[in-house]
C-alpha cells in the first residue's frame, strides 16, 4: 500500500476543449479518478466504506492553473492523502510534465454515515501499516467566501440525469460543468480560469434549478450558487493574468 499514487496518462480528446486543452472540467475530473483508485488501493475507498455504510463526499476543492496540457501530450498525475485529522482529511493533487508542475490541486473531504447522515471519525480510516505524507501540493489555506453577497443573477442551470451520482445526488465536478456551461466558448476561452476553488454547502437534486450569482473582488471573480434559499455552492475563479 503506497502512501502515494504517481501514474501517467495521456490527454486524450475526451478530456480537451475547445483550445485542445486539458478542460477546467476535465482535470476536476482527472483528480477525482486519481483519488477513487488510490482510495481503493488504501482498503479507504468506495469498497470499504461500503461495507461500513460510509460514503465519502468532497466538501472544498481548489485548482491552481500553470499551464493546460495539450492533446495527446504525456504527463504524471500524483496523488496523495493528507492524515485526517477528527472528520476532516486533505488530499493533494499534481500533474506534472518532466521536473515542470503544470497544476496543483487541493481537496477537504468527509465521510458520512449512509444510514444517519452525519460525519464519521477518519481514525483509522487508512490501514496502520500506510504512513501518511504530511506535505501539502498548495500552502495556501482555502479561501473565506462569504455566503449571500450581493451578486448580481446571471445564469440558472437546471440539473439533469447526467449530473447525477452513485449518491444520488449532483456530481462534485457536475457543478464545475454547469458552469462551465453559461459562457459561451469565446468568453470561456477569454476568462482561462488560473484558479477555481468551489466549496459545496448542500446536496442538489435532479430537476432542481441552480441560480448563479457573481461579483468580482481583489482580482477573483465569485460566484454563489443557490437552489430557492439554500446556498448550494460558493466558487472564486482567478482568471489568468490577474
């Protein structure tokens, strides 16, 4: 049981956008898989918890942009969980090209009780025999994104089937998608997020409609997305060059 999980992959077509790029999206989605497969390798994964009614949720996630891989390009995906600490525990994420870090991702999960609902303790999550790195991909804490600013209305998203989960509920990078999805490509492609932190609040469901508010503060442009008057998510893009 490796404490850390270093594969290569290419970036295939499915992954890109409309530059040829790896997609915002897409890497969301690339961290996501590269912590599925760990986790199970761990014996801390969806397997596991399975067994013990658990399932494991994302509760902030942030990526920070160097540069985008290209098309067919090779790189490493490197993955690593932090130790938990009480019902919170930190996962890390690099691709790399050569010695070159091309992104850095971080994320702050939990592990919630199937049949209650409510958080777990991770003690013991990971076997005893795995001793847990304690460097961290991105020094910088996530940041404080205050809820119900006043933004202004922009966008709404209705949830589809194909945002939905083996939980049941939106996907983690589904709310990425759905954004992605209310610009059209020039103004997407013009924005070229250098950062996207999101921060989930509460669950969304198939047919329910997220409104999404924006304002843009000290070079970050924030997003709050609600479905009526609940707080379903808070997000802050850098755009490259600010």
């Amino acid at each position: 049981m490796e404490p850390t999980l270093s594969k290569e992959t290419m970036i295939l077509a499915s992954r890109c956008d409309s530059t040829g790029k790896l997609g915002v999206s897409d890497c969301f989605d690339l961290f996501m898989d590269a912590a599925t497969e760990h986790a199970e390798s761990l014996e801390g994964g969806f397997t596991a918890l399975g067994r013990r009614d658990q399932f494991w949720i994302t509760v902030k996630t942030r990526i920070d942009f160097y540069r985008r891989p290209g098309l067919t390009e090779t790189v490493t995906v490197t993955t690593w969980p932090e130790k938990p600490e009480g019902m919170r525990g930190m996962r890390d994420y690099v691709i790399s090209s050569g010695d070159r870090i091309l992104a850095k991702g971080k994320s702050l999960w939990a592990v919630i009780n199937t049949k209650t609902g409510r958080l777990v303790n991770l003690k013991g999550i990971y076997p005893d025999c795995v001793t847990l790195r304690e460097d961290t991909a991105i020094e910088e804490p996530f940041r404080r994104i205050v809820e119900d600013f006043p933004g202004i209305p922009f966008a709404e998203y209705r949830i589809k089937g194909t945002d939905i989960d083996i939980g049941g509920h939106m996907n983690n990078v589904a709310y990425v998608r759905a954004f992605e999805s209310l610009f059209t490509t020039k103004e997407w492609n013009e924005l070229d997020p250098a950062s996207v932190e999101v921060q989930f609040k509460s669950s969304c469901y198939e047919g329910e409609i997220i409104e999404f508010r924006k304002k843009e503060a000290d070079g970050l442009i924030y997003v709050q997305g609600s479905v009526g008057d609940r707080t379903a998510i808070l997000m802050a893009i850098r755009p490259a060059g600010r």
